[in-house]
C-alpha cells in the first residue's frame, strides 16, 4: 500500500470510533468469504462474491450498483481508471462515504451507481430510476432483517406504486443546471455531478435511504445506525383484521415531516374497516388522545389526509397549532404546511344547530381544505385557489366526494390524561357514549366507579 492510499485509508478509518473502526476493516474478509485467521484465497471482492454475500437482503440491480460505486473510488487520488474488482482500500473509502460522508462524496458515488462513471451527465429519467431502485432495496432490506416493526407489507397498499410516487416526489427537487424545472421536461434533462451533489445535499432522504441499504445489507452494525425513525413503530393493530390504505413508502415520507417527538410510534386508532361508518364513534375513538393523523381514499381513489398537532377536542372552535398540515398521498405524494394566513388548523363539533358539524382543517367554515361531514360518508376538499390556511390544492377526485375508507392515528407517547388501560369507569367503556355528552356541554359525574378488566389481546406484528 503506497503511502497515499495509506493516508486516505487511516482518514476514512478516522471518522468511526475505534470498536466500529474493527467492524470496517473486517468487512472485506466477510466479502471474501474468509474465516478470521486464514490465510486470504483472494485479494480483491468480485460482483459474484458481493452477491453471495447479500443474497437475498438485496435486490440484484442494487447490488450492481453498489459493486459500481465501490469500483469508482480511487484511494490515491490520481485518476486511475476504474478497476475490475474492488480493493480493501475501495470498499473502506466507499464505506466512510457512504456512512459518514458529506454530500459531495456521496453525490459522486451516487453518480458512478446511476452510470457506472463519477464524470459526465445522467437524465433525470435515469435518477429517478435509481431513486425507485434505493426505495425497493429499503424495503426488501428492512423484510429481510425484520425491521418493520409492526407493519405489514402485505396487509398495507401495494407498495409498487408508492415506491413510484416516493420516487417522483423526492426527484423533483432536481435542479439541473440550477434550474427548476416541471416533471416532463425533467426527466430529459440533463444532471452532471454538482446537480447531483446539490440533490443530495437538500433531499436528506437519499443519504438516509443509501446509508440504511449499505449498512443493514452488507450487515454492519454501527454506533449510530439501524432504522431509526425512518419507519415510526406500529402498535395497536390486528392485521390479521385490518387492511390499510397507506403503503410503507408513504408512511416513511409522512413520519419524515412529522415533528421529531412524535416520529417513533403509530397507535391505530380508528378505521370505517373496523369501526364501521359512525361519526359519533370516531369522535369517541380520537378525542384526548394526542396528535393524530387521518388518512382517506375518496370513492375516485385518491388518498389525502391531515396531521392534527394537538388532541382532537369536541367544540365549535378552530384549534391545534401551526405545526399542522395537510397532505396527499395518490396520485401524487405531498405535504402542505401552514401559511399563517389565519389559525383554522382543526376543527370537531357535533350535535350543535347554529355551527357546523364534522371535522374540518383549513379554509373556513362550509370551505374547508379538508372536511368530513357528521353526516358519515360525505365530505369535501375546497381550494379555489388554494386553500388559505395550508395552500393546499383540491385533495380529492371532486370538491364534493364520498368516503371510500377512512384511518386515524395517533402519534408518540399517549398524554398524561388519556384513559387508563387497565381499568375503565362505566362511562369509559363506552367512547361513543362518552363523546356525545361532552358534545352536549355535561359534565361527568362517575369518575370513581371503576370496573375492571381484563387486558386486551396483544396486536398482530
């Protein structure tokens, strides 16, 4: 080893801790299919011992690209063309890139991985091919090590389309030559290495995506690695019962602009498949129960919804804070935030004669961006042009429309003041009954005649 390719490799080394330092340096004996202490049958890793190595935790055409971006660095700095075969010191750098690298050294590998070469252009179209690609991959890889953590690819909407419309939405932060440019024109467009380098820089999804393949694929375990809250964990779902209209793709997009303290857990907590189509049931299933999403698929098969930032209470009054939003999953995947417009974030009432009854967010009353009539199964997303709280666009097939399927979540740690699991008041037995007398303004007067029981049944993983 020359002292140039010795200096760069103590440099990547550098940027882990020592005990981590031992996991990197020992990988490429793994890649060799060397047991510790013997003698070494080959000095550099082929793309048919990268694939035995991650079969089956890996897609192929993953794989391919990763042995690309491995071929592509070049440890002394002096332009050597590309090798046949990859070196200790090129998986090391690539490693140190990839796991803790910046976006400029990320970006050039993410090129080589796009076309086999860190010099020259890529189309947009081929980026977003990639970007599909690296989705895929998480997905396959999170299966394969079971890191769902309570979600199920097969009881959640098929994911091919999700991959596409994660995808298209992370792409469309591509500026080509600076440039911003719309969909079709951005797929012809050409994309050199600072277009990719800028791309990666503001779309942090892309290093997390590569850095969870790399990691979890070729199984090294880090300090600061895993899963993170890349996929908030699951709780509170049968899904031998229960089929959902989110896909994984979506989920880890919606979880990413959520605030930070809420990222970690979804608890379902309502359902028309489970809870059938009762708007009095769905306010005493959501309300005091923390930050919520809600999730719904018109009749026309668009799917939108709106995070509430604050527990859902029963009042004729606008409510929640500046941290909510509206957003739409199919045909196109996007989250609008507050304008700071006005404050008409959310919205519950029922029973009253004067104001209006359902649940909206932003707009204003009989305008909402977002509006579910108590008169269950109807409702309407109004934004001529755009609605005034959330700049959000017309979120259904139609301004009027009709609920096809319906889901809310609540977000984090219960509150403090959420009904107790292990015993229930008579009242508490009952949300529905519980509801509609705070609709009705009256104050509860049972707290104390407790019944018990018995805990409920653990939901399906």
């Amino acid at each position: 080893m020359g002292n140039a390719e010795s200096t760069s490799l103590q440099k990547c080394l550098s940027r882990f801790l020592p005990k981590e330092q031992a996991v990197i340096d020992g990988i490429f004996n793994k890649l060799l299919g060397t047991e510790p202490g013997e003698t070494k049958k080959a000095k550099s890793v082929t793309l048919e011992m990268l694939k035995v190595y991650v079969e089956g935790t890996l897609p192929d055409s993953m794989t391919v690209r990763l042995y690309n971006g491995m071929k592509s660095v070049d440890p002394t700095g002096k332009a050597v063309p590309p090798s046949d075969s990859v070196s200790k010191e090129q998986l090391i750098v690539f490693l140190s890139d990839v796991l803790r690298g910046i976006a400029e050294e990320k970006g050039a590998l993410i090129l080589s991985m796009i076309s086999g070469s860190q010099i020259g252009t890529v189309k947009g179209r081929q980026v977003t091919e990639f970007t599909e690609d690296l989705i895929s991959s998480v997905l396959q890889v999170l299966k394969h090590r079971k890191l769902l953590k309570g979600w199920s690819l097969d009881q959640t909407r098929d994911s091919a389309e999700g991959i596409k419309l994660l995808a298209t939405q992370l792409t469309c932060e591509l500026r080509p030559a600076g440039e911003e440019l719309p969909a079709g024109k951005l797929l012809e467009a050409d994309c050199d290495l600072g277009s990719i380098e800028d791309w990666v820089f503001r779309v942090s999804s892309v290093s997390t995506f590569l850095s969870l393949v790399v990691s979890q694929g070729l199984c090294i375990q880090l300090s600061e690695g895993g899963v993170g809250n890349l996929l908030p964990e699951c709780r509170d779902v049968h899904w031998s019962k229960f089929l959902s209209i989110l896909d994984l793709p979506s989920v880890m997009y919606l979880n990413s602009q959520l605030p930070v303290e809420v990222q970690h857990q979804w608890r379902l907590l309502f359902s028309t498949r489970l809870h059938g189509e009762s708007f009095s049931r769905l306010c005493g299933q959501v309300v005091h129960k923390g930050p919520t999403i809600l999730v719904i698929r018109d009749s026309q098969g668009h799917i939108f919804g709106g995070f509430a930032s604050h527990s859902w209470e029963t009042k004729p009054q606008f409510q929640g804070s500046n941290r909510c939003f509206l957003f739409s999953v199919k045909p196109y995947l996007s989250v609008y935030m507050c304008t700071g417009y006005n404050d008409h974030y959310m919205y519950l009432n029922h029973g009253q004669q004067t104001m209006p009854n359902g649940l909206g967010m932003g707009g204003q009353h009989n305008y909402f961006g977002l509006w579910v009539d108590s008169n269950f199964g109807k409702g309407h997303s109004k934004a001529k042009s755009r609605c005034t709280t959330y700049n959000s666009p017309q979120l259904s097939a139609k301004e009027d429309f009709n609920i096809d399927a319906m889901e809310m979540w609540a977000l984090g740690e219960p509150p403090e003041d959420a009904p107790s699991k292990t015993k229930k008041s008579i009242l508490n037995a009952d949300p529905e009954a519980q509801a509609l007398m705070e609709m009705t303004g009256k104050v509860r007067q049972s707290e104390g005649l407790w019944e018990p029981v018995e805990e409920e049944e653990e939901a399906d993983k």
